[in-house]
C-alpha cells in the first residue's frame, strides 16, 4: 500500500529501528531508539505490540453519542481506521491546513508558551522534546521555530503523513517515528522528555486517560505537556459556528482531495463528541497532571480551539506503581 519511504517506513519497523531518516534536507539526525524493548518482548509492528494492534483494528470504526442532543449515534474513526483515513489524505493536509487562517500562528503560540522563559531564551538548548501525532510537521515546525536547538522525537501512527514530514528540508535535531501514542516504548519513543506536544492528537485517541498517564510519566518531573485541541467551550454558539463551519467549508473543502470527506467528517464529528474544554482540563488533573491552564486561540477558532498547559509532578516517575490497576476515569 505504500510507496517510497512509506515502505522504508515499514522496513524500518519491521526492523525494529523506527526511526525515519527523511530525505528532504538532510539535515535531520536520526534519533536511535532510546531503550530497547524488554527481553522477550515481540517485535515492534506498525502498532506496536500485537496486543495493541488486535485492540485497535477492533475498535477501528466506533460509534459514538455526541455530547448536545443531536438525538443521533455519529461516527468518528479510531486506531487503525483512522490512520488508513490520514494516510489516504495526507497529500491534502498542508494544502488544506494553509487555508485554515490562524492554524500555524496558533501552533507556534502554543508551542512558545510550552516553554519556561528560560528555554526559550536559549532556544530550546539542552532539551528533548516530544511532538506527539506531529503529522506532516506542521507542529513539529512550530517547535522548531520556537526550541531550534532542542532534540526532537516527532512520532506518529500513519506512514503517510510522515512521509510528508520527513520529505521537507528540516534544520535542526529531528528524528520521525512511525509510533502509536498507545505503543510509544515498544516503538523505541521512551522519556524522559522535558517537554510534549500534543497537537490536534487527543481527540482522536480511543484511550486518552492512557495516553495521558503515559505522558506523564515520560516527562521529566516538572516536565511540561501542552495539549492543542479542538475543544468546545460548551457554549451553544461554539458548537453551531463549528458545525457551520463543518458544513459549508471544511467537509466540502476535504472531500475534494485524497480520501474524500472521510477524514474531515470524522473531524466535525469527533470534536462534537469529545470533552469541552472544561472537562479536558479536569482529565488532565484526573491524570496526575499539575497546574493545568487554558489558553483560548483568537480568529474563528474562538471558544472552538484551545490549549492546554499542564506539569508533570516531581513525583510522577514514583506513582507508577501505585496506579497499576486504576481505571483513571476523570
Ligand atoms: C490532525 S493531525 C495533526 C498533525 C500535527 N500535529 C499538526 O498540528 O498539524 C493528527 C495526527 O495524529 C496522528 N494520530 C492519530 N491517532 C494517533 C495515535 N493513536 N497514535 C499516533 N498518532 C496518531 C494522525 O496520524 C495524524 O497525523
């Protein structure tokens, strides 16, 4: 099904290296993985383990009752059937995003109040950062364009949006790996990291609670997380804007490129059935998360986008034991 460095991609994790070298710049330094996976441990595939695997294909197409009395069970993908839907799109999301006003003004404000003022005075030296769902790169530009001198793991599930990513010429300490946020350490993405950026990734997880906690745990103490989502403030004009908006630009809009509206579909309706932005904050602290902020985006996105700050505690590399077994619902 894949092409080009989509097959080396595949290769490479079949070889259990995930790190993708792009070819654009050649610039990038290829990231090893930074723990090899337990002893006995099955090799990594495309999902990790093969547990990982079996969970998403089954859970790849789930129905879901949305938040706000539409009165009907929506669609919205997950695991396996939502990285087919990126990797069939990916040749349109650069294009698409660039129409979307504010999008990467938004991701490098997120990503520069990620950062102490002290990291951003030295541009990020010394660090190691997480762009977690980084896409075709889009976020993972906008870390650099804030920490060009930090050490970046940009990870993703679908082959064909890393494609995109690591065909640009990238400036700096990148590495892509082709990871699911489910499977980060089988895949070789293991922490710590001083910082992770989550943009327009939550949402689409079919376990956040796990995901969350997981972060958390590969974070440095005091390690920041910044989380970009779309978020619904839970006003009603919030909601009718942004299925407005759904309808008459972004479904249209998407369905003229690879994949057809599958994919933006999948997106109106996912931010319909995912938390507000109040309830995102709660999961974060239900997490172990510290000092959770809100910051909300100006332009259209106003009341429909948010991002989420949040520390992890000096204590969280001790908790983990302790937590084995709980459900962690917020
Ligand atoms: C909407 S794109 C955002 C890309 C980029 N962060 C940006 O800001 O433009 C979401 C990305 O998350 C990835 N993704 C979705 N679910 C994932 C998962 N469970 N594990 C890893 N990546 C995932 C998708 O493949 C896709 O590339």
């Amino acid at each position: 099904m894949y092409f080009g460095l989509g097959a080396l991609l595949d290769t490479a994790v079949s070889l259990s290296t995930s790190t993708v070298r792009p070819r654009g710049g050649g610039h990038l330094h290829a990231t090893t993985a930074c723990r090899a996976p337990p002893a006995g441990a099955s090799a990594p595939t495309p999902f990790g383990t093969q547990a990982v695997r079996a969970a998403r294909d089954a859970a790849s197409y789930a129905p879901v009752r949305p938040g706000g009395g539409e009165g009907v069970v929506m669609t919205v993908l997950h695991d396996s059937g939502l990285t087919r839907a990126f990797d069939r799109a990916a040749g349109a999301y650069d294009p698409l995003t660039a129409l979307n006003p504010g999008y990467h003004r938004h991701l490098r404000r997120a990503a520069e109040r990620m950062l102490t003022g002290d990291q951003r005075a030295r541009g990020g030296d010394g660090m190691r950062v997480l762009d977690l769902g980084c896409g075709t790169g889009a976020s993972t530009a906008a870390l650099l364009g804030v920490a060009p001198k930090a050490r970046i793991v940009a990870a993703d599930a679908s082959a064909g949006m890393l494609e995109r990513a690591a065909a640009k010429a990238w400036q700096g300490d990148v590495a892509f790996v082709r990871a699911p946020a489910e499977g980060l350490e089988e895949a070789g993405v293991c922490g710590p990291f001083d910082a992770v950026f989550a943009a327009y990734l939550v949402r689409n997880l079919s376990e956040p609670d796990v995901v969350l906690r997981d972060l958390r745990r590969m974070l440095s103490p005091g390690g920041r997380l910044a989380v970009h989502e779309y978020t619904l403030s839970g006003a009603a004009v919030h909601r009718a804007v942004w299925s407005a908006v759904c309808r008459g630009v972004i479904v249209p809009l998407g369905s003229l490129g690879p994949g057809g509206g599958r994919l933006y579909r999948h997106l109106w309706r996912s931010v319909l059935a995912f938390d507000t932005a109040g309830a995102f904050a709660r999961r974060l602290r239900s997490a172990g998360f510290e000092s959770v902020r809100c910051a909300a985006v100006r332009g259209w996105q106003r009341g429909i986008v948010h991002t989420f700050y949040a520390t992890a505690p000096a204590a969280s590399r001790e908790d983990t034991a302790q937590e084995a077994g709980s459900s962690g619902q917020p």
